[in-house]
C-alpha cells in the first residue's frame, strides 16, 4: 500500500525559510526583536487601555481585545520558527502540527472579526453619534467580542476534525516556517476535497462575509462625512477611522490572498504568511498610537508616571 494513515507518521519537517546557517542565524535575531517588541506593544496598549480611564469607550475595549489576539497570533507561530532556526533538524510531531494549524486557523478568524466589529463600532460613532451610547453598549459589545472568538474556534474546529482523517504519504516535508491547513494538503495520499471545499467555505465566509460588512460600514461613514460642512470636522471624523482602515489593508490584503492562493512553497507564499501572522501583529499597535492622540497622550501620562516612581524609588 503506498500510503500510511497519519497516525503511522510521528513527525512532519519544517523546510522554513532559509537552509543556510548563517542566514538562519540573522533571521533568528531579526524575529526575535520582532516577537519581543510585538509582546511589548501590544502588552503596552492593553495596560494603557485598562489604566487610562478616559479610554474605557467601545472603540478602545475593542482595541485592546485586538491587541490580546495578536499577543496571541503571533505566540502560535514564531517561536516554534525561532526553535527551528536554531535547530538542526526542523521538525514537528503530526499532534503539534495538527495543533498549530488549528491556532493558526483560530487566530486568523478572530482578527478578520474583530476588524468587522471595529468598522461596524466606527459606523455607530459617525453615522449615529447621538445614540452611539445606546447602540454600542457594554453588553452588546462583550457580545461582538465573545461571538467573534466563538464563530472563529467553531470555524477552525470543523477545519481540524476534517484534517483528522486525513492520509499522508512517506513524503513528510512541509515547504513552510509553520503548519497551515493548505501546506498540508500536498502531503496526503488521500481525497482531500471535502478539505479543500470546507477550507474555501472558511476562507470565503471570513474573507467575504467580514468584508462586506467592513465594506458597507465605510461606505456610510464615507457618506456621512462628505455631508459634514466642516473642514476640521471632516479631518477629525476621517482620523478616528485611519488607523483602522491602514491595518484592515494590511491583513485582508495578504490572508486573504494566501489562502485562496494554490500552495506551492514559493516565496510569495511565505512574505504573504509573515506578513499576516507575523508583521500585522507588529505594527497593528504601532499604527493605532501613531495616528492616534489619546492612546499618544496616554503613553506619555503613563511613561511620566513611571519615571517618577523611579525617581521617588532613588531618593
């Protein structure tokens, strides 16, 4: 019989993204700053959410659960990349792969998610602004946050349960820094169709759905703010959606891409994977306290408050 169940397969090999030692060393250091000041940043907003009183509205819990989610994401994936950089030989067992293409799923769900509520939070501020307060209350915003979470695990659980009976064939060699669902794929000696179908239902309900209501929410908040007279008032309503807009470009335009995208292990494969799970996390807090005053003006009223207790800690 020329294929083996997968149960039979101990392990899969990370072909990652370089086989040069020296090069490996580099890509070491450069993701290990990058996972630390992702760790950092967004550790960083979600202590300055949770401290800074004049923060407490929806636009801001929503932010920090975004910020939780990407610690999140970016934990999934880059250490096991930094062990294998270090590693000889790359490899991860058939249940710690299976593991990490679930997270991986998971993660991507949630922010794709959470990006719509944002937009839809975005809508109720300036489209509705007088019954803001009503609309986007404590209750219904826990809801948006828990469902998103929810819809997100159900999704990557129905992916996984399939992935399960899956056959793989002797070839063990993922041409890829991590395991995702469509790498696996190549690997099995099995019918993989419900899988591919089932992975294109996902990626489409995430892409499209999530999408289209982002979408339909800008197209009324553009609306709203062509109709304001003012300048000032236009610049100032626009602001408070720029930041979102830049990171809703930035992982729709490489997730989306990657997953409907045939796998191949080509280099473009792998920048549009570090740039979704990888980068996005990086920068997402980076862009919201860059074009963003009150979270600005926070972290200058929490640094100030540090750097004194330091200074009454020496005398």
């Amino acid at each position: 019989m020329a294929s083996r169940n997968h149960s039979s397969i101990t392990e899969f090999i990370l072909l990652g993204l370089s086989a040069d030692p020296h090069v490996q060393v580099l890509l070491f250091v450069l993701f290990l700053i990058i996972y630390l000041l992702t760790l950092l940043g967004n550790l960083l907003i979600i202590l300055v959410i949770h401290t800074e009183s004049n923060l407490h509205t929806p636009m801001y819990f929503f932010l920090s659960h975004l910020s939780f989610q990407d610690l999140f994401y970016s934990s999934v994936t880059v250490p096991k990349l930094l062990e294998n950089l270090l590693s000889q030989r790359k490899a991860i067992s058939v249940e710690g792969c299976l593991a990490q293409v679930f997270f991986v799923f998971a993660t991507t769900g949630i922010e794709a998610c959470l990006l719509s509520v944002m937009a839809y939070d975005r809508y109720a501020a300036i489209c509705h602004p007088m019954l803001y307060g009503q609309v986007m209350n404590k209750q219904l915003c826990e809801r948006l946050v828990w469902g998103s979470w929810v819809v997100a695990f159900l999704d990557a659980l129905m992916n996984i349960l399939l992935a399960l009976n899956m056959d793989f064939c002797e070839v063990q060699t993922i041409h890829h820094y991590s395991c995702e669902l469509p790498s696996l794929f190549p690997l099995s000696c099995s019918d993989v169709s419900t899988n591919s179908a089932m992975l294109l239902c996902s990626a489409l309900l995430h892409a499209i759905g999530t999408c289209l209501l982002i979408f339909f929410s800008y197209v009324r908040i553009l609306s709203t703010i062509l109709s304001i007279s003012s300048t000032t008032g236009r610049s100032k309503a626009f602001s408070t959606c720029s930041s979102h807009l830049t990171v809703v470009t930035l992982f729709y335009g490489s997730a989306i891409v990657r997953y409907l995208m045939p796998t191949s292990g080509s280099s473009l494969e792998l920048i549009l994977s570090i740039q979704y799970s990888v980068i996005t996390p990086l920068v997402n807090p980076l862009i919201y306290s860059w074009k963003n005053k009150e979270v600005k003006a926070a972290l200058r009223r929490m640094m100030i408050k540090y750097l004194q207790c330091l200074s009454t800690e020496e005398i």
